[in-house]
C-alpha cells in the first residue's frame, strides 16, 4: 500500500470513530508514529482533546519534542503529571530507581507515573486515541483491533495506525516536516522513562528497548492492558448500547 493510500485510510478511520464517540482524546507518547498522528488530526482540523504525560523521568529529548509540536501545531497538548505524594512515597520505600529491583515495583513505578494520570486524561472522554502500532511487538501489539471497547477504562479505543510499518512512519515524517525526537538518529525504536530506555542493536525488536533488564518477552508499562495483564483487545462488532 503506498503512502497516500495508507494517510486516507487512517484519515477515514479517524473521522468516523471521532464523528461517532465524543468526547475524544488522543494520549501522544510523543513517539514518531504519535507525532504522525498528532500531524494528520492537525491537518484535517480534527476534534480531539491531544495531552501527554510527563512521567517526570523523561529523557531532554522529548521534552525538545513537546516544545517543537508546540510551535508547529495550533493544537494545544495538556501535559499531565503523576501525583506528587504517590511518586514521594514510591521514592521513599524504594529508592529513586528501586523499578530495576523487580518486575513489580517497575510496574508500580509504572502505575504511578503512567497509569494514574491517563485516567485523569480519559475522565468523561468516549474514545481513546492511540497510536500503537502491530509492527511494535509481535508478542504484545500484533493481535489489536482498530476499534475496540476497553473494559478497563470504560470507553472505546481507536487505533488508527496498527497497519503502519517504520518504513511508512518516516517517510510521512520527511514528506510532512513532522518533528520529532532526536534519540531516533542514536539507535533508539520506542522511547519511554530515560532510565528504562535503550537504543536497540542489529536484529533485536523495536521496544527490546524498553526494560531490557526484565527477562519476559511480554513487557508493557500496563497504560493498554486488563486486570490480568493482557493487552485490550475486544473486537467492536456491537458498541455497549446493543447497536451495530
């Protein structure tokens, strides 16, 4: 598919949900594909509420990257923050880095960071923009629907560019001028947290970056999964009103 064809189908995708489920928001991780999508609802003057979250470990870069969409795009980005007491207490019992000791107190760094403030972005919202990607991680993304209810949430979520490859993303950031961060030009495929994020070598994924120390194939921050860990993944064939 080439790259017009993929930008219009992505455009038709996102009109639709957005026209049908309002109000929407669109949690930009800041990554190339999010600042790809960030550029196509600018573009097509979309109606949708754009906020990130400053984890408060993010690398410079991305913090280069909030201030360059600002400059480029009408669109304002909330930025959210963890709360302050939940980070204070988390630092206190386990050191400032205590996320390497054990997969679980990274989750809850993760928890707290991550998790608590896009509930606070999602409050009241009806659809949930992403930009997770099916080329990220065979283990965990390749399974996702384009449009799915999150129980976890309670709300539908809408991913757009699930069928987009690395190739697509940036060819569309050259043609389009699309800012975004520098680390990519240092080996970097996925960027989260500075401190839980490496560049990648010669044939490793792209998020074998993220929590490299955690032996587990399955590793996410816990922003896209259930109860049990698994990514949201429900088919949309009927939305919660019994409609079609």
């Amino acid at each position: 598919m080439d790259l017009n064809t993929r930008i219009e189908n992505t455009l038709t995708q996102l009109r639709t949900a957005i026209e049908t489920y309002q109000p929407s928001a669109f949690s930009s991780s800041l990554s190339a594909e999010d600042m790809v999508l960030l550029d196509l609802i600018e573009r097509s003057k979309l109606s949708v509420d754009v906020f990130t979250l400053d984890t408060g470990r993010l690398p410079e870069e991305t913090h280069e990257v909030i201030g360059l969409a600002r400059q480029k795009y009408q669109q304002r980005i909330r930025v959210l923050f963890p709360d302050a007491t939940d980070v204070e207490s988390y630092v206190n019992q386990h050191g400032v880095n205590g996320f390497y000791s054990s997969t679980d107190l990274r989750k809850r760094c993760c928890q707290i960071r991550k998790v608590g403030p896009i509930k606070r972005g999602l409050k009241g919202k009806k659809l949930w923009i992403t930009g997770l990607r099916s080329a990220q991680s065979i283990a965990t993304r390749s399974h996702l629907e384009a449009l799915a209810w999150d129980e976890t949430y309670g709300l539908y979520k809408a991913n757009p560019m699930l069928d987009w490859t690395t190739k697509d993303i940036f060819a569309y950031v050259a043609k389009y001028d699309v800012p975004i961060s520098n680390l990519y030009q240092k080996g970097y495929t996925s960027i989260g947290c500075a401190p839980c994020t490496r560049p990648i070598t010669s044939g490793e994924s792209e998020r074998a970056g993220r929590w490299w120390w955690e032996e587990s194939n399955n590793r996410e921050c816990g922003l896209h999964v259930d109860a049990h860990g698994r990514l949201v993944r429900e088919v949309l064939s009927n939305d919660k009103n019994g409609n079609s």
